[in-house]
C-alpha cells in the first residue's frame, strides 16, 4: 500500500474519460511512477475516482462510481448592502446594481446567482426562491453621514451590535446557502460580497467556516462600492464624524491582506484602485480591475414622453399649475448630500430659468427632514417658480422624466463612477457634470459636458461660481438643441460600451481565472509542503516521482485540442 504522503494529486476532468486515451498515453510515455487520483466524469454525469499510475493501470478494485446528477450551472451567491427596489421600498444604486447583476446572471445560460439583501420593511418573496431578505428591525446602516433611506450609521453601532449583526447574517447566508446546494446537488463556486466592508468580512468568515466543514470549492470575490471607500478616506483623514475605527477593524481582518481571503476585486470607477490600495497596501493589484458598470436597457431606453401630455403626472397637486407655462425640463437627480450640490442646481435654475421662461427644473431624490427643508426654502428664496422636487423614484419614473428632459444636470463632487449619468443617456437626454471622479472616465463631447470644478464649492460664493458654470452650460445645451443633436447618439453610446451583460460576462470571465491562479498557488504550497514532510521522512529516495517537467513532456506529446483541455481543467 502507498503512503499517502508519497502520493502526487492530480485532478483532471473530462480528459482520461475512455480506455483508449489511457492506452494512447501509455503509448506516448511510459513513466513508471506512483498512483495519481485522477478525477473522470463523463457525459452521462456519472464520475469515476480512481487510482491510475501514469503507465495507463488502473485499479479496479479502487474505483468508485458515483452519481452526480445535480446542476451543472456555475453556482454564485451574491450578499448585498442596501435593498433592491421592490414592495414599495426606493433602493439606492448599489441596491439597483446587485439586483441588475442578479438578474442578468440568472438569465445568461449555465449560471445560477442566489443573493441576500437587509430590508427592514421588506418580507421574502413567493414567487421567486433565488434571493432572501435578511430581516432587520432598524434602518439598513449606512457608511455615510445622510442617505434617503436611513440615517442609522454604522458608527452609531456598539461593538456588541456590530458582532451580533455580522454573526447573524453569517449564520443564515450560510443556512441559505446549505439549502440552495441541497437541492442543486453541487457547491456553490463563487460568493460575491458588495461594499469593501462588512459583508467583505463575513464572506471570508463563511469561506472559513465552510472549508472546515470540507466545502472547499468556494471562492470569494468583492465589488467595492463608493461610500465604504469613502468612509475609510474620511477616518484616515480624520473627519470628525468618521473617528477611526472601521478601517483598521477591515485591515485587522486580512480580508484584503493577500488573496488568502478574497481572490478579486472590482471597483466602479478607475480612480478607485489607487484609493482602494491605499486603504489596503497588501491587496495585489493585478487583482483589483475596473469593472466598467452597466446600465438595464429594457428599462432605460426612451420611453416618447413629453413635458405637456407627462410631467402633471409626477407633481403634487400644489404644483401642477407650474406646468402650464413649461415646455422644457432640465432635471437632477440625487439624494441631498453636500458632495452631490444641489445648491449649484439651484444656483444654476435661477439664471437658466430667467432666460428661458419655458423652462423648468425637476429635482428627484430626498434626505434628512432638515436637508430637505433646506433646499425647500433655498427654492422659494432664489424665487425659483418653475423649479418643483418630485421626491425619490424609481427606474420606471426616472426613464419616463429623463426621456422628457433636455438634459439632465448631475455636479457631484468626486463621484464614485456615476452610473445616472448613463441612464440619463440611455434614455436619449445628454447629461452635465463637473470634472471630477468618475464621470470623468466617459462623459464626452459627444453626450454631454463636465465643467471646470470649483476648489473652493463648500463655501456659499464658491457654490454660488460652481451654479454659474452649470447654467452656461446648460444654456448652451437649450440653444444648440442636444436634445436633438446629441440625443440619439447617447442612445448607442450606451448600447455600444455599457451594458449590463457586458459587464456582468467580464466579472464572470475575471472570477473563473482568479480561481484558476489561486488554485495554482495553493497546489503550489501543498507541494512544498508534501515534499519537505518526505525528506523529512526520508521519502525521497524511494521515487521516481512526477515532477513538473514530466508532466510538461507528457503534455507536450499530446495534440493541441487535448492540450487546451487538460491546461484548462487542471487549474480548476
């Protein structure tokens, strides 16, 4: 019997399926060498283990033959931050985008993607067993200071809050997870976790957690979303409201230590990688890649609605008489945070507004009771007659008012990647923004234009200077007729570079070579470690053993189709 230690692994899959391969390799090289495992499934989705040494025997009386009748599809689990929009409840845009992932996963052939997302107004669906909610009796915590959904932060939290958060949410992904494999009769392949944060964290608890139980074919990747990253730049810098305390607690982890814990990451815009790297200098960054981020066409697309026939249809009761004298919108769209500046929207409405007095300004988004009263009386006291706050919307709502706009005005600073900016223009509206972040990366001539950015926008005559570069621009727009002239253009711009099942098949194409290299490097460690345990013994002598260059020659002698697939199903 040969000890285990002396025994060389290696899984192959789909390659030494028949008698006559074995027979065709033993022909090509005859290596006499120790049993190598070799892992053979065939068509019928049965699998074969076996002992074969490399001279073509096989065991029979170490073959097992054993049903693998489950699903063959690329199982992926998706843990998400914010909501996704449904049962009445407005999701954000990280909310919006896992949903989008989801969906389109799940419509592409050979993937499955399971998810869970916090809500504490939402209840499981029944219709549909792919994604839960995880049930929280509190506002979803958020990174920021503000945000139309919650107020509730996370540095608000006690460390025993905090644990018991992050431990529940462990326990029933893991808990859905166990089922969903029950019933597809395979593990899951990839977790993918949502924000450089907590649910970072606990996808590489559950990878722990799971390669104990002997689920070892689970990796774990991340998407790293703007305002966790925003919040580990605000502790660095020492903020005030962000005391540090959520970065070294993230550092402390090693989740982004290497790819020990997490095989990948994607973020939303190109000047992120540095800022990520920054927060975690251990991170390779081969590893960390641009994810350019898609838009939902089905739903953003131009949907034919006018200002006269459309926009009473949005408006409180109140307001509908303003209507009678537009014709034209510019609209914005964003929650009411300083860094998005909606007083430059303001600002920008009072010169844009006077000059054309068909013309108005729809303001989408919400915040803070005081926030929104704020920008209320900002309205009224720059005398802005046509300028009317609809609230937050949905997808559907905010197709239909970008589809009637002019253009669409979004002058936040720094923003992440800006994703509103391509559904503005997916549904044929060209879009204005300031040069900075991540808008930078694609806003052209040709669908819009970024102004100049104001050093000094935080204070109110530096907002005021920020305002009047939008109303030029805005100005211009009404002049030249975008509408017309860039409108359509914007349509395929969208089409052309950023759909959401382009960005979605490179994530998938990103995850299954991580794996590959990660798998790479852990046989490589195993191996090192197998042959220092065998001098240690003093198995070395007792050879020949197969070695790298041996398996080089054998594949070397094989045809270039076999080639392919054995260099492919070898690093899986």
């Amino acid at each position: 019997m040969v000890d285990p230690i002396g025994i060389h692994w290696l899984k192959i899959v789909g390659l030494f399926t028949t008698s006559q391969t074995q027979r065709d390799v033993r022909a090509r090289r005859g290596i006499q060498c120790r049993s190598v495992q070799l892992m053979m499934h065939g068509g019928d989705g049965m699998a074969v283990q076996a002992m074969v040494s490399l001279d073509g025997t096989m065991s029979s009386a170490d073959a097992e033959r054993s049903s693998q009748s489950g699903s063959k599809a690329v199982l992926i689990f998706q843990i998400g931050t914010n909501n996704w929009q449904r049962q009445g409840e407005f999701a954000p845009g990280s909310g919006i985008l896992h949903a989008s992932f989801h969906e389109s996963m799940n419509n592409m052939p050979g993937v499955k993607s399971y998810s869970i997302y916090p809500s504490k107004k939402q209840t499981n669906p029944e219709d549909d067993p792919t994604f839960r909610v995880f049930k929280i009796e509190h506002d979803i915590p958020i990174c920021e200071s503000v945000s139309p959904n919650s107020s509730y932060r996370w540095h608000s939290m006690t460390e025993e809050q905090y644990d018991a958060y992050l431990k529940r949410l462990e326990n029933e992904i893991c808990e859905f997870m166990d089922a969903v494999e029950a019933k597809e009769c395979k593990e899951f392949d990839y977790l993918i976790s949502h924000h450089a944060f907590t649910n970072a964290m606990t996808a590489a608890q559950i990878v722990e957690r799971r390669h104990k139980e002997g689920k070892t074919k689970l990796r774990h990747f991340n998407f790293v979303h703007g305002t966790a990253l925003k919040m580990y730049i605000k502790e660095k810098e020492g903020d005030p409201e962000y005391p540090m305390r959520f970065l070294t607690k993230c550092q402390g982890s090693g989740v982004f230590d290497g790819l020990s814990k997490t095989s990948g990451v994607w973020v939303n815009s190109e000047d992120y990688i540095g800022k990520f790297l920054d927060c975690f200098p251990n991170y390779p960054k081969e590893n960390c890649v641009f994810s350019c981020t898609g838009v939902n066409q089905e739903t953003f697309c131009p949907k034919g609605t006018t200002v006269a026939a459309d926009l009473s249809t949005f408006l409180a009761e109140e307001d509908r008489q303003k209507v009678a004298s537009m014709k034209r919108l510019v609209t914005f769209v964003g929650k009411f945070v300083d860094w998005k500046r909606l007083d430059a929207v303001l600002y920008a409405a009072q010169q844009y507004e006077a000059k054309f007095p068909d013309v108005g300004t729809a303001i989408v988004g919400t915040g803070p009771p005081d926030a929104v009263e704020k920008y209320h009386t900002m309205a009224k006291t720059l005398g802005l007659e046509r300028t009317v706050f609809l609230g937050p919307k949905g997808e559907q709502p905010l197709a239909k008012l970008f589809s009637m706009s002019e253009v669409g005005i979004f002058p936040s600073y720094n923003e992440s990647f800006g994703k509103i900016f391509l559904e503005c223009m997916a549904c044929g509206c060209p879009t204005i923004g300031a040069n900075s972040g991540g808008p930078k990366e694609f806003v052209k001539p040709e669908q819009g234009v970024l102004v100049e950015e104001e050093p000094e926008w935080r204070s109110e005559e530096g907002m005021q200077r920020l305002g009047g570069k939008v109303a030029a621009q805005v100005i211009k727009a009404l002049e030249e007729d975008w509408k017309k002239t860039k409108g359509a253009g914007c349509v395929g711009f969208v089409t052309k570079n950023f759909s959401t099942v382009a960005q979605v098949e490179g994530m998938l194409a990103n995850m299954k070579e991580w794996s590959r290299a990660r798998a790479f490097l852990l046989r490589q460690e195993r191996r090192r470690g197998q042959e220092d345990q065998r001098e240690k013994e003093g198995f070395m002598a007792s050879g020949p053993w197969i070695e790298s260059n041996e398996i080089e020659a054998l594949v070397a002698d094989m045809s270039s189709t076999e080639q392919s697939d054995l260099l492919q199903l070898c690093t899986r």
